[in-house]
C-alpha cells in the first residue's frame, strides 16, 4: 500500500538563512499514529506546516494521498485537518458557525448531524450556540479540533496538541485521537513530550536541528535504542570494584553501595547469571536488586548526544 | 473553482456587518447628513449652480463616493486583517481554495456592504436636496465599479499591512486627501491650469467625475476615460493581488 502522506527530501531555509528543515525524507502510513518528537525550534511545526500549506518548502516536496501539497493543493488539502498550536478562532462566532464556515471552505455543506456527533465528542454539544470567545482555553482548544474534524479528513495533524492543556483535557484528547485511529484516521502530531509519544504514538520520528534523526515503530525504537539497568544494593563498603568483576562494567556508587550494571534487554545473553556467580565468587552479599527499562527520554538524549 | 468556500466567506462576513449594523451604518448616514447640513443648505445656498445643477445637489455624487471609497477600503483591508491578526487566517491556507476564492468572498462582501451605504445615503440626500438622476443604470455600474475596485485596494491594505496602525494609516493618509481634492465639492474647472493638470493624476478625479455624469449629465472628464481608468485601477489591484498570493509575500512565510 503507497504511504498517505510521503515526504521526499523537504528542506526550508527562512528568509532570515535559518535552515529549519534538512533533507527530510518521511513515508507515513495510512490509518498510524505518528508522533514527531524534537525539542523547540527543531522544525517539527516547519514540517507539518508545509505539508499543510502554511509554509513554502524551499525544495523538495511532498504528497497527500498521492496529491503534490503544492501542484494539487485542493486535493491534497481536502484530505487534511489541521489543529493549531496557536488557539487562533473568530471570537464573535458561534461554535456551530465555526464548524459550518471550515466545512464551507472545504467545499462541503453543512452537515447537521455529522458537526453534532463531533461536538457530542468533544463534548461540545452544550456550547454549540455560545460564541468561541465566552468559551475556556480547554473548550477553545476543542473547538480547533471540531473544525478541523468537521470537513471529514483523511490526515490529522495535532501541532503540540496538549501545549498549556491540563491532565484533565489531555486524557480526553488522548480517548478522541484513539476514537480517530479506529475510523480509520492518519494521525500526526507535534510534541516535545516523550511520554505522549510514548503513550499514543505507533511510530516515534525524531527532529533535531531540522533533521529526522529516526523514524520508528515505537516498541522497535525502544528495542533497539533500549538498554536496561539492573541496580544491584551491596550489604558492605567496596574501597574498589573487585579484578574478577572487570568485564562487567560495572558503576560503583559508595552512597548506597550500589552497582549498576547495563545489557541489551533483547541481547541474546544478557550476562546476568554469570554476573551473580561472580558475585557471590567475590563474596559480596546482596540487599537489593532492581531493573528499569530506559525510557524514550534516554534514547532522545541519546541520540541528540551521538548527533552532536 | 470552490463555491462553497466563496459563500462560506461572502456569508461569515456579511454577518459581521450586519452585527455590527448600527455601527456600519449610523455613522457614514450621519457623518454625510452633517455635509448635506454645512455644505449643501448653510454654505451651499450661498454657493452659485454649477453646471447648471444647484450647489446642494452637485456634491451629492461626490458625498456618496467619499463614503464608499472609505467603507470600501476599511472594510475589506478590516476583513482580511483581522483573521490575520487572530492567527485563523490559517484556514485559509489550509483549506482548498485558491487566491479566487478568497478575494472573491472578501472583496465581494466588502463591496456588497460599501455599496449598500451607498445607496443609504443616497436615500438620506433625497431629505436634503431635490435632484434626479439622468442615467441611473449608469450610476449603478459606477458605484458598483468603485465598490469593487476600492474594495480590491482596501484587501490588498490588509494583506500588506503588519498591524493597525499601518490599516488606519493608508486610508487616513492617502484616501481623505485624494477624495477631497477629487473634486467632491468642486468641479475640477474651478481650480487654476496647473492645478488642473496636476488632479487627473488622482484616480479618485475619475470616479466622481464619472459618477455625477451619470446623475446630471455634465462631466469634467470624458465619460469613456473615466471608465477605462477605474477599469485600469481595478486590474491594477487584481494583479497585485494575483502576485502577492503567487509569491506567498507577507501571506506565507
């Protein structure tokens, strides 16, 4: 199956000569989650901003269902929904009329029943006749998502989505781009959270300084990149790591009498058996021993690491 | 070609006018009724005919354009500015319509509204002075004309300007003077040679001369020269426009 969205060598240098995008190459599939993960000013909004229309690409290009955003921008666009980072709404609409003005843009007419099961969603139902200006920054932040739901998309992107939004709202968010993953909808999103990403995301792309560091299958990426840590509490004072324990790699903090050790949580021999025999050979008496998986914040900052 | 989006927006912003109705139209109603007062009964009972037309009734056309020409101007440059200013001028990048679709809505609802002032006012200076119009179809066509050419100019305002200042400034700097000395209150043939010469370069000369050809008859200027030039603004506009939404300049980054 041709991916929906493709991306092929995207790059956009600003006027000011920042480079905020770098060769980017990105194939998205349809019906996936993705999440672009990359601190402020890595070009993730520079990204989806081309794709959406907002922004020039200053070369390469890129297709929406096949559609160039560029060259067949009315198809591409009509495929695609767009929730801002910015809460930008016409304060003196009704919520209903917001709905109804983007599915007109969209070339389509207002659908009664399809804007009341998307404001029942969002629970928005109750507000539909109160004007965006009397509603909260959360309700305001729903209302983006309704009109960019409202003409029906194919290809949704979230940019920062949960930016200023409280638990309560993110957890609704979170059951609503679920719901869309199940109709059947392609969804993109910003973040610089990692645990959002690794909450929602199918795949995980990496942006730093304008370039996709990786793309991944989300439970790949944290595989492959993952290492896991086993702590292991002494009952005495080392003054060194003994000779026999060398191969290991072994960190010693006096502290807590602690060692920590680090393998490949998929390697084929973890060492770990061998480690204890050497141990207890050594005649060091454990308290306490504790394992933990790394965390997609390890391997961003890993990776940014090895970049840089 | 995207209709729907062209109504969508014609529609949205025909509803902001006629939310804000008495703000729209008391104040041009009663701005120019405080005209007709002044000029057309105190100082224009004073004032000798013109072209054989009486003082009060020959400033009529050009009371009509200055309105307009300001309506015109604010309320499509507002239009456009606005979302601009809110951020939601994003949908409009982002929705399947091109350059036609958004001038179209925007520029036609700014004209819609500027010449329905128009009108109103011309229905307010039938209490103030007797006239009749000798060509109304024409007067029709150059009101039409002017709303959607000035309502053209006032987009393009509102796409290049960066904030209000720079939207108020335009049609307080450059508008006011041009339609005054546009020969509203007077008929160009009163000022001295050079004086003359230098009016026909104002565009505003050819609208009001034109439009109160086709309400007495008499005209400074020949009938056909004023149509081309405000047919000459008008694709004047349409071009800048056509290049500022090709380049993307102060649209998208």
């Amino acid at each position: 199956m041709s991916p929906i969205v493709s991306i092929q060598n995207l790059s956009k240098q600003y006027a000011s000569g920042f480079q905020a995008l770098k060769n980017v190459d990105l194939d998205i599939e349809e019906g996936e989650i993705l999440a672009l993960l990359g601190p402020n000013g890595a070009g993730k909004t520079t990204l989806i901003s081309i794709i959406c229309g907002l922004v020039n690409a200053t070369s390469g290009a890129a297709k929406v269902g096949g559609f160039d955003v560029v060259d067949d921008f009315r198809e591409a666009r009509s495929l695609i929904g767009l929730v801002p980072q910015e809460i930008a709404l016409e304060p003196f609409q009704t919520v209903n009329d917001a709905l109804r003005f983007t599915r007109g843009l969209f070339g389509k007419r207002q659908d009664d029943a399809l804007a009341k099961s998307i404001l029942e969603k969002l629970s928005l139902w109750d507000k539909r006749d109160t004007k965006t200006m009397e509603l909260s920054g959360g309700m305001k932040r729903r209302v983006l998502i309704a009109k960019a739901l409202c003409h029906e998309p194919r290809v949704l992107f979230l940019d920062e989505p949960t930016a200023g939004v409280d638990v309560e709202l993110r957890k609704e968010m979170w059951d609503v781009v679920r719901q869309l993953k199940a109709d059947g909808v392609t969804i993109i999103l910003t973040t610089h959270y990692i645990e959002e990403a690794e909450e929602i995301a199918d795949r995980v792309g990496v942006i730093h300084n304008g370039e996709l560091l990786l793309v991944e299958k989300k439970a790949t990426l944290m595989q492959r990149m993952g290492k896991r840590q086993m702590r292991i509490e002494l009952m005495q004072q080392l003054a060194s790591i003994p000779q026999s324990l060398a191969s290991y790699n072994l960190d010693y903090t006096a502290d807590d009498q602690t060692l920590t050790y680090s393998y490949e949580a998929n390697g084929e021999r973890t060492g770990i058996a061998a480690l204890f025999a050497d141990l207890s050979k050594a005649g060091l008496i454990l308290r306490d021993v504790e394992t933990r998986q790394s965390s997609l914040e390890d391997i961003f900052v890993g990776l940014v690491e090895d970049k840089s | 070609m995207n209709f729907q989006a062209v109504k969508s927006i014609y529609s949205f912003e025909m509803a902001r006018f006629f939310r804000t109705l008495s703000q729209s139209l008391i104040s041009p109603v009663l701005s120019t009724s405080l005209y007709f007062i002044v000029f057309g009964a105190a100082i224009g009972s004073r004032i000798e005919q013109i072209d054989g037309v009486s003082y009060g009734a020959f400033i009529v056309p050009g009371l009509i354009m200055l309105s307009v020409l300001t309506q015109s101007i604010s309320n499509a440059s507002f239009g456009i500015y606005f979302p601009k200013f809110l951020g939601s001028i994003y949908e409009l990048h982002t929705a399947p319509v091109s350059f036609v679709e958004i001038v179209l809505g925007y520029v036609g609802a700014a004209a819609t509204k500027s010449a329905l002032i128009g009108l109103v006012i011309l229905a307010t200076a039938t209490f103030f002075v007797d006239f009749h119009i000798l060509h109304p179809v024409a007067m029709l066509a150059f009101l039409l004309l002017t709303c959607v050419s000035f309502s053209l100019f006032g987009f393009i305002i509102g796409v290049w300007s960066k904030n209000f200042e720079q939207l108020q400034m335009v049609p307080l700097l450059v508008i006011t003077p041009l339609v005054f000395l546009g020969g509203s209150f007077y008929s160009i043939s009163m000022l001295p040679p050079l004086w003359q010469t230098v009016t026909l370069f104002n565009p505003v000369v050819y609208l009001i001369s034109g439009f109160r050809w086709a309400f007495f008859g008499a005209a400074d200027i020949n009938i056909g020269l004023s149509l081309a030039m405000i047919a000459l603004f008008m694709f004047v506009c349409l071009g800048i426009i056509w290049w500022t939404f090709k380049t993307g300049y102060k649209i998208r980054t």
